[in-house]
C-alpha cells in the first residue's frame, strides 16, 4: 500500500522522536497519545499497564525499544479478530448497514470494484428506497465500478421487495456476490430495525446471508459507536468497516471498538476514491499507528 500520512501516528511521532531513554516523562506522553489517539480508557490503561510490566521485566531502557514493544501489543490485540470477509456462498449476500453519512453507499462502490479485482461478478441492491439521492448515488457507484445493480422501481418502494429481486437476479444470473445497501435513519430507529429484520427474512427465502457489515465513521470515535449500538444489538452484524480513517487523528479507535463490540473490523476506508478501500491487516496497521 502507498505511503499514506496518517494524522493519528502524529501522537506517538513526537514522543518516540524524543529523548532516547525512558523516563517518567515518557510514560505520561504516552498516556496522552493513546488517549488522543481514541484508544478509550480502558484499553489504553490495558496496554500501559502490560507495556509497563514487559518494559520492566525485561529491563528495557531505551524508548525505542519500547516502541517496537508497543507495536507488537497493538499487533496482537488487533489480530485477536478474525477479518476474513465470507463470500464462499453464491451468492454470498452482504448487507451494509449503519447510520446515514457514515459512508455505506461509497463503502459499497468502492467494495463491488475492490472484489470485481478478484473477478468476482458482483451485483449491488438499491434497498435504501426512501432516499431517491441514495439510489442515484449507489447506481454513480455501480457504474463506475462496472457492476450491475437492481433499483427501487419507484421512491419508496418497500425495501425488502428490493432486496428480494437482488438476491433473485444474483442467483438467476449466477453472480458471486450480492451487496444490498440499507436505510440509515437513525429518528426511525424501531421502525428500521423492523426493516431491516423484513429485509433480512424476504433474502433467507432465497440466499443465506453471509455477512452483515455495520459501517462506522472513524471521525466520529467513541460516540459514533454508541449511535450504532441499536445495530450491533438488533441487525446480526458480523463485521466492521471503518471509514475515513484517511481524516482521522482516531486510530486508536480501530482497537477500542474491536474490543468494546467484540466483532472483527474487515474493511477499512481511506478516502473518497474508488481506490480507497482495504482489508484489515493488523500488522500493516500497527505499524501505521504506532510507527
Ligand atoms: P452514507 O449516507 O452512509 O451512504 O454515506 P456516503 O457514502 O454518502 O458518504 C458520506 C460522505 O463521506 C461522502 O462525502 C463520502 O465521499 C465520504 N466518505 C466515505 N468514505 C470515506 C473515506 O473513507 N474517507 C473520506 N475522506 N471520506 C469518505
């Protein structure tokens, strides 16, 4: 992957750019980093409390070292999760879920032209019929990307109805891969999940369905999670994909809500472009974070 600047490395930049010995000091600045950096305050208090115990143990005096200890504790509690996406059914149907504005609709274009790579026949489902713009903008998406896509035939029509004729065309045209686009508005929240669940059981008539990816905003950290709660708790969600972490000073935010939710981040977005979107390597991403 391209050498990205990512804002949220900035944090423990400075510290490991500083004196080279351990001191007092450094243990508080990287209290701060890991705190800025939207760890939470449980994992960060995790991390330092085991940091702290290995860096003791093992008599480590330079920071630099530490470093690469603190790396290796962020690696392995990234790589507690399991990323591998399930698309050996086919059609595998993934469903995108979470709140309006936190991506969905861009996380599904670039998702079809990510797995088209893999050679892949993709088909995408306009099920967010309320929103004449969110179709318009998924079908932009589909056709940058090269993919099929099946539309409300008017503003309004019942989402399940649309995901049903998805699945049926994915199946009928022996297309790998199925991904529905769903509604977000959050004002409505009993009444989406109800939608959802409808969405959920006009498309186990048909196809299982493989994955259930809650898309989170990384901007918006901690409080982003709890508006995604009622998904987490109600949609059967069985991945994360983080976008716009390209704008964020949260990375930290990529380990807390592993641990807080208990479910595996599988994509990870890193700007507007159709390019932009990733699997979650642990490793790769340890490294971006920490240095
Ligand atoms: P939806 O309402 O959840 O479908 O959200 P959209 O897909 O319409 O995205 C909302 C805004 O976020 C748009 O302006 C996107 O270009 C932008 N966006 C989505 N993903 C990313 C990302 O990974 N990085 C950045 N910088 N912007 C993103």
């Amino acid at each position: 992957m391209a050498e990205r600047s990512w804002s949220f490395s900035k944090a423990f930049r400075n510290i490991f750019s500083g004196p080279a010995l351990i001191t007092e000091d450094t243990w508080d600045e990287l209290e701060t980093a890991l705190i800025t950096a939207d760890f939470g305050p449980d994992v960060s208090e995790a991390i330092l409390d085991n940091l702290r115990a290995e860096v003791e143990r093992h008599r480590v005096t330079e920071v630099k070292e530490m470093r690469s200890m603190l790396r290796d504790a962020v690696e392995e509690r990234l790589a507690a999760y399991d990323p591998t996406l399930r698309l050996s059914e086919r059609p595998a149907v993934i469903l995108v879920v979470g709140v309006n504005g936190v991506g969905k609709t861009t996380t599904i274009g670039k998702f079809a032209n990510y797995l088209k790579t893999f050679d892949k026949k993709i088909i995408v489902g306009a099920a967010d019929t309320f929103r004449a713009a969110a179709v318009e903008q998924l079908a932009t998406w589909a056709d940058r990307a090269g993919v099929d896509i099946v539309k409300p035939q008017q503003q309004g029509q019942d989402p399940a109805a649309v995901a049903f004729q998805t699945v049926q065309r994915a199946i009928e045209g022996s297309y790998d891969i199925a991904i529905i686009d769903t509604a977000g508005r959050l004002q409505t929240k009993g009444g989406l999940m109800d939608e959802l669940g409808k969405v959920r059981r006009v498309i186990e008539k048909q196809a299982p369905v493989a994955e259930v990816l809650l898309v989170l905003d990384a901007t918006t950290g901690q409080n982003g999670l709890a508006q995604a709660e009622a998904f987490i708790e109600h949609a059967g969600v069985t991945g994360l994909v983080l976008t716009k972490l390209d704008g964020s000073a949260k990375g930290g935010f990529v380990l807390a809500v592993q641990e807080k939710t208990g479910l595996p981040i599988k994509l990870v977005g890193q700007g507007e472009g159709i390019g932009d979107l990733t699997g979650f390597t642990p490793h790769v991403f340890a490294q971006q974070l920490v240095g």
